[in-house]
C-alpha cells in the first residue's frame, strides 16, 4: 500500500517572478499605536513590516516562514496618529532555503494628501518544513524589471554582509563584497 506521506505532491521549486508574490498592506495609525508625542510608534511599523513581508515570503515560498534577520531601519518622517500607512513588500532574491524581501513604507493622510516615503528595509525569511521544523529549499527568483534586476545582483553582497556581521561568515569569505571593493578602489 502507498504510503500517503509519499505520494503528496512536491512543492514546486519552479522559478517565479517577484510578481507573483508582491504584497501591499494598509493601515491606519489608532491611538494604541502611537508614543507619548502622538505619532507611530516605531515598534509597531517594524511590526507592520515584518508581517507584510513574511506573506511575500511565504507566497513565494508556499510554506511557513521565520524571520532570520532585518536590515536598518531608520525612521525619516514623524507618521501622525489617524494617517494612513501603506507598506509594499517585494522578494528580491531567492538563495538556497532564505528569501530576501524589499519592504517601502509612504504614509499619507486619511484624505489622501501628503504622500511621503516614510522608509524602507531589508528582510531575510528562512522558509520552515512544518514537519521537520528544519529549513527548506525555496523557489529561484526571476528578476524582470531593470529594477528587480539590480536589487538581484546587489543582494549578493547584503546577503554576504549580515552574514560576515552575525558571524556565519569568515571575512575571507566574502567574496562578493571583496570584489566590490576592489572595484570602487
Ligand atoms: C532561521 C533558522 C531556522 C536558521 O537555522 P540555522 O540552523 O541557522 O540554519 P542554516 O544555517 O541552515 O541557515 C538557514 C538559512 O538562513 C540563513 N541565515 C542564517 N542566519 C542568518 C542571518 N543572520 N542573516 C541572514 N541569513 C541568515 C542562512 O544563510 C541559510 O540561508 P540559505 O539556505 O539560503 O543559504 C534559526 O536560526 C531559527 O529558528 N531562528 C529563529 C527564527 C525566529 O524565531 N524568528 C522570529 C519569529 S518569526
């Protein structure tokens, strides 16, 4: 008899444009989610930036995902309590079982003036075989755009980056960034 485990179909590693996972989400910015000077909270973007991006990752993927690292994030603009905030998540890069996601923020105000780029961030998601709780590989990314493109080829060297900054890397091992410098030298 089959064993029903092993004849569940695959996911499909099929390569996939960035999109086919774009996601975008809305907010308004409620009292509980400002500090004492009335505007948003930091925290609470940085919480609307992690969800919005771990669907992208996720639809990408097809499966649960965890957030492994984020990239600086600098808040540039004051964001007023009743302001709607808008956030768009992009995959750029897929590696072997991590995602790399592009996340911009604009907040505006409820009647739709004053549109501004509040900021932006990098997101590396690691993709989770539920039954194992191990990770697992991921589809490729087709960059499209000139746009994807250069995000693509410049996610190399971020990759590199946080990892030689977490210590999983050794700084011989950079080989990218190493490259980079030697060109701009
Ligand atoms: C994410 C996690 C499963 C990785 O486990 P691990 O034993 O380090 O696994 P690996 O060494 O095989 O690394 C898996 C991937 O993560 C990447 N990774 C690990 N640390 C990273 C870091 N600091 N920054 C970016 N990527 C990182 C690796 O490069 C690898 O990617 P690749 O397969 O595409 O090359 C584990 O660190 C974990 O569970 N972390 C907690 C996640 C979490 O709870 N997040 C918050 C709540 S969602």
């Amino acid at each position: 008899m089959n064993n029903p485990k092993e004849s569940q179909p695959k996911p499909s590693l099929e390569p996939k444009t960035v999109a086919e996972s774009k996601t975008t989400m809305t907010e308004i910015v409620m009292p509980n989610d400002t500090n004492p000077l009335g505007n948003l909270m930091g925290g609470n973007l940085m919480r609307w930036m992690d969800i919005v991006s771990s669907i992208c990752a996720a639809k990408h993927s097809k499966s649960l995902v965890v957030t492994v690292s984020v990239d600086n994030i600098s808040f540039n603009t004051p964001i007023h309590l009743g302001e709607v905030v808008t956030l768009h998540a992009q995959i750029t890069r897929a590696f072997n079982t991590s995602m790399e996601i592009f996340v911009e923020v604009f907040a505006q105000s409820l009647t739709g003036e004053n549109i501004r780029k509040s900021n932006q961030a990098y997101f590396t998601f690691v993709a989770i075989d539920k039954e194992t709780g191990r990770p697992k590989p991921v589809p490729p990314v087709i960059p499209l755009t000139e746009e994807e493109q250069k995000r693509y080829e410049s996610a190399l060297r971020r990759r590199e980056l946080r990892l030689l900054l977490s210590g999983k890397l050794k700084p011989n091992q950079a080989t990218e960034m190493i490259e980079f410098f030697k060109n701009i030298s």
